[in-house]
C-alpha cells in the first residue's frame, strides 16, 4: 500500500481586533468555556487565550500613568 502526502495551501487566518473581542465577548456573554467557542468556531483552543492575555496586558499598560522622562 502506497502512502499519501497531504499538502496544506491555505495561508493562515488573520483576524481582525473586532473579530477576537466578538468571540471574547461571546466567552463572557454565554458563559461558555474559552476551548468551547473556539471549537464552534473552528479556532485553534490556544488563540482566544492568547487573545485574553494580550487584551488583558494591553489593558494594564493603559490603565498604568504616564512617566515623562527629562
């Protein structure tokens, strides 16, 4: 029996910052897991957590005051 070599030519997805907050929101809204949105939505499990933790330290740097250097 011969083998059979599967060649992949999709390029990765790239999301939108609206598109990764909607399913990041739909986490919240639903009460639904991180690995069940991602699933229903055909996502790698680790994406929306990369996203929640991205989202979360973009939000301690803005929340952080300006230090102004002489």
């Amino acid at each position: 029996m011969s083998s059979i070599e599967i060649i992949r030519t999709e390029r990765r997805r790239r999301y939108s910052e609206a598109e990764k907050l909607a399913l990041l929101a739909e986490v919240n809204r639903d009460g639904s897991t991180v690995a069940e949105v991602a699933r229903r939505h055909g996502l790698a499990e680790n994406l929306p957590y990369n996203w929640r933790s991205h989202q979360r330290v973009r939000a301690s740097i803005a929340s952080e005051p300006l230090q102004f250097v002489s």
